[in-house]
C-alpha cells in the first residue's frame, strides 16, 4: 500500500515539479547567455541604449 502511494506521488508531484525547475534554469541561462551575446555583437549600437 505505501508503494502505491509513493508512486502516485513521485508521478504527480515531484516528477513535474522536476521538469518545471528544470525548464526555469535552462530559460534563465539560455537568456542570459543571448542577452550576453547581443551585447558583445552590437557594441557601440545606439539601440542598445534604448533597450535598457
């Protein structure tokens, strides 16, 4: 019986907590590395001015 419950559990609950983490953390890098990157790219652009 506790197996079940366990399992039921690990399914509903933590597995997609997981995954939504997961997917949060690799957002945050992912836009942080391309926020980075346009930067490096477009030094001196008088847009990036604007966009702060």
């Amino acid at each position: 019986m506790i197996g079940e419950i366990l399992m039921v559990l690990w399914l509903l609950v933590l597995v997609p907590v997981g995954v939504m983490v997961t997917g949060a953390v690799i957002a945050a890098g992912l836009g942080w590395a391309l926020h980075r990157n346009g930067e490096t790219v477009h030094e001196g652009s008088e847009l990036i001015e604007i966009n702060d």
